[in-house]
C-alpha cells in the first residue's frame, strides 16, 4: 500500500509513517484476522462462526478473499460470500437479513 494511503487509513491507529516490515507491529499482529487465521491453533478458530460478505467492487475484498484462502487451507468451516456491490450502505442493505440469519442461528447452536 502506498505510504500517503497508508498514513491516512491506518497511521492514527498503528502510527504515521511507518514503512515496509515496520508496518507490521505487534499491535497490527494481534488484531489482524489474517495474522490470526495463519497463526491461530485450529481448534481455537473453530470455536468462531465465521461469516465473510465482500462485494466484488470493494476495496477489502483483496484481504477478503487472503482471509477465506487462510480458512480454506486450514479447514477452519466459515461462509464466504462475494456479491455485485462495494463497500456501500447499498450493498449492505442488500445483505443484511443473510447475516443477520447466520448470526442468528449462532444462539440456536
């Protein structure tokens, strides 16, 4: 990601101007679902009820997909979903009632 991008998303939260491997530090590394998912033991992340809902047009769908590969590979059960859409209240509304089911049927379980 270029710098100037990267200073704006993420520098308030992991620090400004923090360059290549630098990016990564440990804060980053125990809250990003892709270091998790890789590093995670299995059982600990078949505990979770993944549920994964990225249009086609939206600018996480790269990390999207990384993530449901990492869940693939490891064989950790998830629900991956790709729509039409961006990452808008449009493509949400649209969405909302499936997740909401999913997150439902975690209570019935």
């Amino acid at each position: 990601m270029p710098q100037q991008q990267y200073d704006r998303m993420w520098g308030d939260l992991f620090g400004p101007g923090l360059s290549g491997d630098a990016r990564l530090t440990d804060h980053y590394q125990e809250h990003s679902p892709l270091h998790l998912a890789e590093t995670m033991p299995v059982d600990s992340l078949e505990q979770v009820r993944f549920y994964l809902d990225c249009g086609d047009d939206d600018f996480l769908y790269r990390g999207n997909s990384a993530l449901h590969v990492l869940l693939r590979n490891r064989e950790i059960p998830h629900e991956y979903r790709v729509r039409d859409g961006s990452h808008s209240w449009v493509y949400w509304r649209t969405g909302i009632t499936d997740a909401l089911e999913f997150i439902g049927r975690s209570f019935h379980r």
